[in-house]
C-alpha cells in the first residue's frame, strides 16, 4: 500500500515505515502530524483518486530537523573583475511514515 501526499508544496510517493526528507516543519522531535493532501492511493492493486480519498490522511512522525548539504553560489563577470561568492543549507526535517488511513 502506498499513496502519493502534497507535503509542504512537494509530492512525495509514501509507504508505512518509510522515512523521507521534507522541507522544514513545524514541530519537535518525536511529534506526531498528519497530512490530509492526499492524492492517489493504492492498496491492493485498486487506485483510489479525486473525491474517493475523503478523509484519506496520512500519519508520520518527525524524527529530526537537520541540514543539508552546502551548495556554493558564485556569480562573476568577466574582464570586469566581480566576484560574489555565497553560500546556502537547506533546512530539512527527516519524517517516518506512521500509518495511512483510507
């Protein structure tokens, strides 16, 4: 059984005791959370989608909040001598599928 749930503006295709990376949410460690989005689920070899999924829900359980990894921006012009160097970590929150309920 699987189903695919709109997460802070992303699609993600869970299953039960799956952990994913999302984008930082709101929460403490250990809290439980449940995302209503859901969009397409399987159970069985039936699909259910659209207006089917009333009071479909998905359950997790956040795990931690960490970083990822650096990504370096650097912007520079020719002959001109600019130079801009930067850098940025995405915040994430490492989430485990608890449950899906139909």
């Amino acid at each position: 059984m699987y189903a695919i749930v709109s997460i802070a503006g992303q699609q993600f295709k869970v299953a039960k005791d799956q952990q994913i990376f999302v984008h930082r949410l709101q929460g403490d460690e250990g809290a439980n959370i449940e995302f209503d989005n859901v969009l397409l689920a399987e159970n069985e070899g039936s699909f259910k989608l659209g207006s089917d999924l009333k009071g479909a829900k998905v359950s997790a359980k956040i795990v931690s909040h960490l970083k990822g990894d650096k990504v370096i921006v650097f912007k520079k012009k020719r002959r001109k001598g600019y130079k801009k160097k930067n850098g940025h970590r995405q915040q994430f929150t490492k989430i485990e599928i608890t449950g899906i309920t139909l």
